[in-house]
C-alpha cells in the first residue's frame, strides 16, 4: 500500500501576480482546411443566418466567453491580398493559398469576419501581410477599415455596405516572419525593419491602435531568442507586444513527459520576458513590452493525415486534431501557465477555434459537438476573470524523459473582487494516484465552497465524438471547507475548478 501523497498550497488575496487581461481567453480563425468554410460559415447548413454563419457554432463559441479572435492567419496571411475579400461577392477572386496548398474562395472576407466577431461578442485581432506585400497594403487596409471617410479606402467600405469604420484596434505585423516555411520569411532584421515602417505608416492613419510584432515560433527555433532581441531593438518604439507562438504533441507515447510540457512554456516566456526587460534597458526606455502568446495549443495528432490531402482544393479537413482526455489536461496547465503569468502575458489565443486544431468541431452541414480540450478553456474563460494571484504551491515532484522536479500538481488562483468570488484551478500529473490538497485561503474570509468541478476519466486516450462525450466534467468534487482550509482530494489525472464565493 502506497503512502496517500500530499500538496499544500496558500492562497493570501494580497499575494497579487497581476490583474488578468480578459484577452489572453482569444482564439484565432485562419483561412485554413474547414476553419471558415464548413466551420464559422456554412451557407447550406440549416441553422446557416441571413449572412450564411452557423448559429450552432457561434453558440458554442459564445459558451467559450471569446473575448478577442486573431483572423485572418497565421501562415495564410503572408501571400493574402486583402482585397480580394472585400465587395460584392461575386467579383471575388478564387485563389491559390500557397501556405496550404488549397484553393481560397474569398467568400469570407474582412467585413464578414468583423460581423461574425460581433455575433460572437468578440473583438477582431487582424494580421497584416508582411510577407509577400508590406507598407502600401497594410496602411490601405487600416485606410479601409478604421477611418472613417472621405478617401478612396474608407468610401470603398462605405460602398460596400460599412458607413461606419470597424475600429480594428489590435494588428498583428505578419507572422511567423522567422520561420522558412513562411511565404516571404525574413531575417530578424529584415522583419524588425518592416515592422517598424509598416507600424510607423499605421500608427500615422489612427494612432489609437496597438501593434504586435512577430516573436520565434516556437522555442525549438535556432534563432530563438535573438530574433527578438534584434526585432525590438529596431522596433521598440513602434510596437507594444510580441508574439509567443507553441504547440505540444505526444509523439512517443509518454504521458507523464507530455503533461510536463507547459514547463517548457514557462521557460519560452521567462525568456521572452527577460528579452523584452533586455532591450527596454538598452533603450532606456519607460515602455514595457507586454507579450502576445497569440498561438497555442496541442498539435500533432493530424501531421501524418494532413500529408495525405490532395492539393488545391476548397477547404479540406486540414489539421483536424481529434483531442483525448489528456491533450484536456495539458491544455489545463497551459492555461495554468498562462495565468501565473497574468502581469506580462496580456493576450493570448487558443490556436485554432472551429475545426483547424480546435475545441469545437463539426460536419459539413451537419452536427458540431465540443472536444475535449473545450473544458478546460472554457471554464478558465469564465471563472479566471479578476486577480491572479501567486500559488504558494508544496507539490510531490517528478522526473521525466525531457523535465526534472515536474510537480504533479499545477495550480493558479483568481480572485473576482467584483463577484467576490475565488477559484482555484488544479492539474493533478499523476498517472496512478490522487492526491489530497490542503489549501490555507484563510484571507478569503467568510467564503464558502461553491462546486469543485472535474474533468476525469480513467482512460487518457478517451476522445469526444459527434455521438458521444465520453470527456465532460462533473460536480462532485470532494471537497470541504472549514475555518479557512480547504480540503480537497484531486484524482489521479484530473483537471480541477474549485469556486468560493463570500
Ligand atoms: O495554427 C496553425 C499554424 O501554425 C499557423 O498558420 C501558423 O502561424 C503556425 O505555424
């Protein structure tokens, strides 16, 4: 018989790590596989509105509490003409999208995005092309969507149906400019040079915006993390985020490695942070540069299916990860992750939202259902809105192929001044047992336990069909709460919410 582990964890409302930026619960639609077409838009489906959007799926993205969705790419980005997706829609282009290798119908276009974010109750983060185009494009489409009339871009908006300007007010300058996959790759001094002119000239239409400049993507890159470095140093003025981007996978089959991974993300943004603090120093400068982890999620189950796919065709099943129980519980510590670093992560976007990589999936026409990984950002989303506060954290640790001293149990706080309201998310690693926490929150006085909710199951592999969620969370958590301590006994392989309310 194994001795019952133990964690203790205090929670003091005065310990502050930083007021949580709703923005880090975005998402991210590209022009990728089903993403829009047969995901957001879908004309021919029977619950399809009046502008052809599937209603059932902004259902569910409204479920998710998406304050902020990234569009149009991602990779796509980089050889995309704006303007072939504005107008009438007959006279818009079909196209070959040289990043995946499809056919792009144009049917979507920036209007219509800006209407389905407003359906979704989301702002519009816009990518800009800083690969194939530059300069000219970028300050024509801000032209056209944030100014509001009595030039030729902005009467263009207004003739196609938009008297009043969008008021875009968060672009991304390109993407993934680091990467050789990237339509249009740059060095770090390429990019860093055409960010700066091309933020400089979008600044000059309307001030009032806020630019993020493009990070490495991923921490795997060569050139990962003088990129930055280099990138803010030529840029620091103009720009007032930069991108993190990270996706994990499982490939060999090792569990206990795999959830260890968010360590590798708290690493990627110390690094970034560090790097920022770097150049800020170097400038002597006053401004911080907050980060954008505006990419991440898991990421692999679909490679080798994707290799498979006949080129140049109309939206594919492109990247269509089937997520299990635990890509829900890596997803869980990420989001952790994420949050313990409320003070500079100030936007982040679950990578992708319908479909492409994605918690909410759905058949051409037919039924949409919530992944696994739907849980955990979901209930991050709309109970981590407040206060983060530092976990004061003893945790059982362990040792895996790639990670040393992992803990096996990841936790952050927030606090909700307004609602009064406190909750504590846990990830429990361990793939054999539970493990009972005591938790000291004796600085919430007079609160009590609300629910304890936990996504389990006995099988890591288990997914969630059209048919079937074999993956959904349930309420009865044990846990007790007395004198301030809490008491709560977290299964092996567990993604826990516990809520206190005064
Ligand atoms: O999200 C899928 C792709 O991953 C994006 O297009 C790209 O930016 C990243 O490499």
């Amino acid at each position: 018989m194994t001795q019952q582990l133990k964690a203790t964890l205090t929670v003091d409302k005065n310990n502050k790590i930083g007021k949580v930026n709703e923005r880090i619960y975005g998402s991210f639609i590209e022009h990728l596989g089903r993403a829009v077409y047969g995901g957001i838009y879908d004309p021919e489906h029977p619950e399809a509105d009046e502008q052809g959007f599937r209603k059932d799926v902004i259902n569910l993205v409204k479920e998710l509490q998406v304050p902020i969705v990234r569009y149009p790419g991602g990779n796509m980005v980089s050889a995309y003409n704006w303007e072939d997706g504005v107008g009438p829609k007959e006279n818009r282009p079909k196209r070959l999208e040289l990043a995946w290798r499809t056919i792009e119908t144009n049917e979507v276009g920036t209007n219509e995005f800006v209407d389905w974010a407003k359906k979704v109750n989301a702002e519009v983060m816009m990518a800009v092309n800083l690969g194939t185009r530059g300069i000219d494009a970028a300050r024509n489409l801000i032209e056209y969507t944030n100014h509001p009339g009595g030039t030729y871009w902005s009467e263009l908006r207004k003739s196609h149906g938009y008297e009043q300007p969008h008021h875009i007010k968060t672009w991304c300058l390109g993407n993934e400019m680091d990467g050789p996959w990237q339509v249009g790759h740059k060095t770090a001094y390429e990019y860093g040079r055409i960010a700066q002119e091309t933020g400089k000239a979008m600044k000059l239409v309307d001030p009032s915006i806020e630019l993020v400049a493009c990070g490495s993507s991923n921490t795997g890159m060569p050139t990962f993390p003088e990129y930055e470095a280099t990138v803010l140093d030529i840029a620091y003025d103009q720009v007032d985020y930069i991108s993190l981007h990270q996706y994990y996978g499982n490939r060999t089959n090792d569990p206990a490695n795999y959830l260890a991974k968010n360590m590798d993300m708290d690493h990627f943004i110390h690094t970034v942070t560090s790097t920022c603090d770097y150049i800020k120093a170097k400038h002597r400068s006053k401004k911080t540069i907050m980060l954008s982890f505006d990419e991440w999620n898991v990421w692999y189950h679909s490679n080798e299916a994707d290799k498979e796919i006949e080129p140049w065709t109309v939206a594919p099943p492109q990247l269509e990860d089937v997520y299990n129980f635990e890509d829900a519980l890596l997803v869980g510590s990420m989001l952790i992750t994420l949050l313990n670093h409320a003070d500079r992560v100030k936007m982040a976007c679950m990578a992708q939202l319908v479909n492409v990589i994605a918690p909410i999936m759905t058949e051409n026409k037919g039924r949409s259902w919530k992944q696994t990984i739907f849980y955990p950002y979901m209930h991050a989303s709309v109970f981590g809105r407040g206060v983060a506060i530092h976990p004061i954290l003893s945790s059982p640790k362990y040792d895996s192929k790639d990670f040393t001293d992992v803990p096996f149990i990841d936790s952050a706080s927030v606090y909700n001044e307004e609602t009064e309201e406190l909750t504590i998310f846990l990830v429990n690693k361990h793939l054999e047992e539970s493990i009972t926490l005591q938790a000291d929150v004796r600085s919430f006085e007079d609160y009590s336990l609300v629910e304890h909710i936990v996504l389990e199951n006995d099988d890591l592999k288990a997914i969630n069909t059209a048919n079937e969620q074999k993956v959904a969370p349930h309420h009865n958590g044990e846990s007790t709460l007395q004198d301030g301590v809490l008491d709560a006994r977290l299964s092996k392989t567990s993604w826990n919410v516990i809520r206190l309310k005064k």
